[in-house]
C-alpha cells in the first residue's frame, strides 16, 4: 500500500510542477476557443460605421428599455448612453486581445470577469432573460456565466504562463532591477 501512496504522489508531484505552465497557457487558449471571438462579433455589432458612432443594435441591447421607448432611434441616446456603449466597444475588442496576447493579463480577466456580471444584470433586468440557477439539471445562463468566471479567474490567480507578453516583460525586467 505504501509503495502504492508513494507512487501516486510521484506522479501528482510532477503533475503540480507542469501545472504552472500548462493551467495558465490552457486557460488562455480555452478563452481563444470560446470566447475570444464571441467578444469581438459582439462588439462589431454594436458600432455603425465607427466605433464613435453606435448601431441601433447596441442601443437596445445595453439600453432595451430605453431604445424601446425611442424606437431605437440612436439620435435619441443621451451622452451616458454614448459613453457606456462606446467603453463596453472598446471593452469587447481590447480586453480578449490583452488576455490572448498575455499582456497585462490579470488586470484584463478581472475587467473581463467586471463586464461578464455586467452583461448578465443586463440580460436579466433589460431583456428578462432567466438568471436559472445553480446546481439544479440544467445548464442556464448562471451556470454558463460561473463557468466563464472561473475560466478567468484562473488567470487572475495563475497570471497568462511563460508564453506570453507578461512573462517576457517580467524576464527583461528582472535583470534591469537586479
């Protein structure tokens, strides 16, 4: 039995010194797979010719209750309209870009994990979409949003691995500070 324990711990102890490189270098290409791309059509759809001018698509899907009441008259936004929609724009493009490249990954899946709550609220509250709940048969939108947020939280916590921008800045740097 002992030499049993003695060689599942052997293996395990291997697989916890891989786990730096692969649990962080995996986690940033699940988000590619998955969520990279779904960011960005997103934010294509909410700019309408440029990114300064938004589509009546992005007015009624962060604002619903509000393009309602315009009949998605984009004319009709107010300037904290415009701002909102044009961050979460900007959002969609640049914080799936960081955390693919690896640069400044932490800071980039915790306002990634910021935007994902805020979507969800708004799924919730403007569109009526059901939150679900968790740890019932079904797979709905509190489980697929969990899931995203610990995808990224992992990142949070691992940071982007040794083959990203953050690793190779992290290696010019050390030498300069010592």
């Amino acid at each position: 039995m002992h030499a049993l324990v003695s060689t599942y711990y052997s293996i395990t102890s291997k697989a916890d010194r891989t786990s730096d490189f692969l649990v962080p270098t995996l986690a940033r290409l699940v988000f590619a797979a998955v969520l990279l791309v779904y960011y960005w059509n997103s934010a294509g759809l909410k700019i309408d010719g440029s990114i300064f001018t938004p589509s009546a698509g992005a007015f009624g899907q962060i604002f619903p209750k509000a393009a309602e009441e315009v009949l998605y008259d984009v004319s009709q936004m107010n300037i904290f309209q415009r701002l909102v929609i044009f961050a979460g724009t900007v959002a969609e493009y640049v914080l799936p870009a960081l955390i693919l490249i690896g640069l400044l990954t932490r800071l980039a899946a915790l306002g990634t994990i910021g935007f994902i709550w805020v979507q969800t609220l708004v799924d919730v509250t403007g569109h009526g979409v059901k939150l679900g709940s968790l740890f019932d048969n079904s797979i709905g939108l509190i489980d697929q949003r969990v899931m995203w947020t610990f995808l990224l939280l992992v990142l949070v916590v691992k940071g982007a691995g040794p083959l990203s921008l953050d690793a190779l800045l992290r290696r010019v740097a050390k030498p300069a500070a010592a």
